[in-house]
C-alpha cells in the first residue's frame, strides 16, 4: 500500500494529497508533526541516494513498494506514470510540457516567496517556549544547509527587507501570470483539471490571508474565482480535512531556496 | 516543422539539440550568437519574449524550458526512448534534472561566466554594454548578465559554488557507482542534462573531476563523448567551446 508522510495540507504537503484522493488511489497516511521536528527524530525515514538532498525544503515523501519519492510535483508526476487511472496529466506532449514548464515557475519563482512570508507570517510566532528551546537544540544538527539556514531566520525573526520586498515581487509577478493565464479558461494548462492547478493552488491557497492586498476579489478575480472552484472539489476538501491544527493554509516550514542568481 | 534557436551547442542550447540527434529528429538549426547578445534583439524576442536561449518552435508553438523541450521531444517523435518505462527511474530521472538545472547548474555556469563571458565583455565599449544590459526583458536575468560582465561575483558567492559543484559531482559519482546510467539502466535525458552540464568540468576544474577520484564520472563522460549525436551536435558551434571535448577523446592526449 502507498504511504504519505506529511504535514498539514498546505503547500508541498497539499499536492500528493490532493492528487491521491482525486485518483481515489488508497494510501497510509503518516502525518508529521513538522513544527515538533518529528522529521529529525532518531528512527526516522533513512534517506535515500537522492532524497538525502531535498530540493524544495521541508516536505512530503511518498513510499512506493519500499522506494522514497520526494518532490511534491514529481511525486504527483510519478503517481501519473504508476496508476494512469483518473488520470490528472493530458496526453497531448504539448499539454504535458506546460505543466512541467509551470511547476518549474512555481518550484523556482513562487514557493520561495510564499514560503518566506508565510515562515515570517506563521511559524516565527509559532516559535514559543518548548518548540523553541527544541528548534535551538536541533538547529546545529540540520544536514541540509539552505533549510537550516531557513529555520534560523524563523528563530531569529531576522528577514532582510530586501528578501521580503523580493519575495513580495515574485509572488505579484506569479499571480499577474496566474490570472493571465486563467483568461483562457477555467484550467491553467488544456480543458481540464490538471497536475498544473493542483501544482499552484496548494502554494497559492495560503495567498488570500498572507498577502490579501495582492490576491483578492476584485485585484484578481479569476485567480480568486479558480481558488473557490479547486476548494470546492470534493477531494480537495477531503485533502484540506488531513490536518489537525485547523488552519492547514497557515501552516509553514523553510521552503526552497531563493534562486541566488538568473 | 520543428526549430530551435541555440547559441553552442552546450549547456542549455545543447539539451533540445542533442534529444532530436538521439531520436534521429530533423530540425531547423538556427544560430544565436550570446555575446552580440542576439537573444535580447527585438526580432528574437518575437520568437521567445523571455530572450533565453534555447528557444524551441514546433508546427508554430513555442515550447518552453531546455529541459521540458528534451521531454516533449522524446514524447512527440518516434525513434529511441529517452525517459525510462519504469515510473520510479522516470522520478529519479526529473530528481536529476531539477538537481543540475536548479543547484549544480547556476554554480558551474558563475565559473564559466567568471572566466569566460566575462573577461571577454569587458573588451566591449562600456556605454553599449550598459545599453545592452537595459534591454533585457527578465530581472533574473538583468542582474546575472550584469554580474557576470562586470565581474562582481563576491568571493563568497565562488566559494559556495565551488562547494556545490563539489557535492554535485560526488552525489553524481556515487550514483554512477551504482548504475549505468543517472536514471537507470538506460541512456536519458537526465545523461543529457548531466553532460551538457560537467562536459567541460574536468578542464575547467581537474581537481574536483579527474580519473583517481571521480572514475565513475569520467567513464560516464567519456562514453556519453563517444555518441554519435554529440559528434554531430560539434558541426553547429561556431566558437571554440566545442574544442573543450577534446580532453574526453579516449585516443586524444592524457591531459591536454
């Protein structure tokens, strides 16, 4: 049986989620409590060649007959190739590209940005008194630098403007795209419900309540309307009732590293 | 009809390239020359609006990203299959290429452009250069050409890249340790990437990339080497970039 290891389901921890839940493909969910550092207990997953180096931060791994897969596209991606079934991927190349093509925007430009904001909006004052002294302990121990560079500036509460003034910038660049995008249709990529929505909407589902003066009704409409449209699907909400705190689009965890140069 | 737009046939311009050679797949060559800065003209921003290279045209539709070009290619065309059958191997497969295009990638490319582009930039006449610099339609890509031209990558920016080019080269030399090929057991387009990628690596950087302590990448650069589609892919450079395989030819000298 497929095993997810996750979080809340928000951001990178939403996409497997949703995605197994629209395949109606049966798994075991294993959540971790990331905010507690479950993820760096002794007896936790023993990495492997390739999941040893996260490429987007804290995030899920799916068990596939006894192999990790990490990267919360790819992982959707895989579950496309394993069990083609409801499929979520059109077959035209063309179509397929441009997911791929999207998710490398998302993955590159938006996750960064959202997860910046969100850490400095969410888990800076989730950081108090045990989970703090435990963040302090483990900090030195993190093997992965840019996430445990990350963690700190969410202990330290110590963003450089000039990070939050470019990660504001990104995320206005990603939802001017969005929106255009969303001029066409309904879907971001071809007729229909793809990998490509399910790739923007878990980062982007945060957006309304972290940033509301650049995604709301009236500045982004078809952003806004599509936002409604995904969350009323009903494997979407049962993708969002996975959490246990509640309030799963403010959930947030260091994220990939900014780009640190064109 | 299909088109790309490379500059040599490397890095990047190289990946599309190389995928329609392996596949056996005609192509329109068209030539981009990156230090008169061709891809920031105006006729070329009709093609690509972003003004990267490669660019890929296929029946009329621009298909974005040298990497997804390599995957819609081996999904459009017939001839030799260059992602894996097996749905893990395709996973490890985009691992790789996400790896080399977003981590290694950025940081040997500081060290090409530190002592390659650069250098030869600053020959140029300051006011076009500056000129040249403004008309570049992406931010991204405004500030790495400035920093490239004018040289001002801090010593601390090198040393991180060196230390990721480092770790780059030994999770590569570990994972060739254990199969044939970076994804599996056959040739795809993550070995593409990868060449395109550390092709020029044991030159550039021979104490980080030489046959005592990468064996295993060296064998693996040497037979990508040997493939047809890389002899042919030569023919579309203009510079002597191409020259720096020279170093992988089993029969050439030991060390250039």
């Amino acid at each position: 049986m497929l095993e997810l290891y996750h979080w809340e389901p928000n951001g990178s921890w939403l996409k497997p989620l949703i995605a197994l839940y629209e395949k109606e493909l049966p798994f075991r969910s294993r959540y971790v409590d990331v905010l507690a550092l479950e993820q760096y207990q002794p007896g936790f997953l023993q990495a492997a060649r390739e999941t040893q180096i996260p490429l987007e931060g804290e995030g899920p791994v799916l068990i596939d007959q006894g192999r990790q897969i990490t990267e919360s596209l790819f992982i959707t991606e895989y579950l496309e190739d394993a069990y083609p079934a409801r499929p979520l991927r059109p077959p035209e190349p063309l179509l397929q590209a441009r997911i791929l093509a999207s998710g490398r925007f998302i993955n590159e430009v938006l996750m960064p940005a959202v997860s910046t904001l969100g850490c400095r909006a969410y888990l800076v004052p989730a950081l108090q008194g045990g989970a703090r002294t435990a963040l302090a302990t483990h900090l030195e121990r993190m093997p992965v630098a840019y996430i445990r560079e990350g963690w700190r500036s969410a202990l330290n509460n110590d963003y450089p403007a000039e990070l939050l003034e470019d990660s504001r910038r990104k995320i206005t660049l990603a939802v001017t795209r969005l929106e255009e995008a969303l001029g066409g249709g309904p879907w971001l990529v071809g007729a229909s419900f793809t990998l490509a929505d399910v790739d923007a909407f878990a980062i982007c589902n945060s957006l309304p309540g972290l940033t509301p003066d650049l995604v709301n009704a009236a500045a982004t409409p078809r952003l806004w309307h599509w936002l409604k449209r995904i969350r009323s699907r009903p494997a979407v909400g049962r993708a969002l009732a996975c959490g246990r705190g509640g309030h799963p689009e403010q959930a947030f965890a260091p994220g990939p590293e900014h780009s640190r140069w064109g | 009809m299909l088109t790309i737009y490379h500059w040599e046939p490397n890095a990047n311009s190289g990946k599309p390239i190389l995928a329609a050679f392996e596949k056996g797949v005609d192509f329109e060559s068209r030539y981009i020359d990156m230090l008169a800065f061709e891809q920031h003209a105006p006729e070329y921003l009709k093609v690509n609006p972003n003004g990267t290279v490669p660019a890929m045209v296929h029946d009329g539709v621009l298909v974005p990203e040298s990497t997804v070009m390599m995957e819609y290619i081996d999904g459009t065309f017939p001839g030799p299959r260059l992602r894996p059958d097996d749905p893990f191997e395709r996973w490890r497969m985009r691992w790789w290429c996400r790896y080399f295009d977003q981590v290694v990638g950025p940081s040997i490319s500081m060290f090409g452009w530190s002592f390659f582009v650069g250098p030869a930039m600053r020959q140029r006449d300051p006011e076009e250069l500056k000129a040249r610099i403004a008309r570049i339609p992406l931010k991204e890509r405004r500030i790495a050409w400035s920093k490239a031209i004018y040289g001002t990558f801090t010593p601390e920016e090198m040393a991180e890249s060196g230390r990721r080019i480092a770790a780059g080269v030994a999770q590569l030399e570990a994972a060739l340790g254990e199969r044939p090929w970076v994804a599996g057991d056959s040739y795809s387009i993550a070995d593409i990437a990868g060449f395109n990628m550390f092709a020029g690596l044991p030159l550039m950087n021979p104490q980080v990339a030489n046959d005592s302590a990468t064996p295993h990448l060296m064998e693996w650069l040497r037979r990508i080497n040997e493939r047809p589609a890389i002899r042919r892919s030569f023919a579309l450079g203009r510079t002597e970039l191409v020259r720096r395989h020279a170093h992988l030819d089993r029969t050439g000298p030991a060390h250039a």
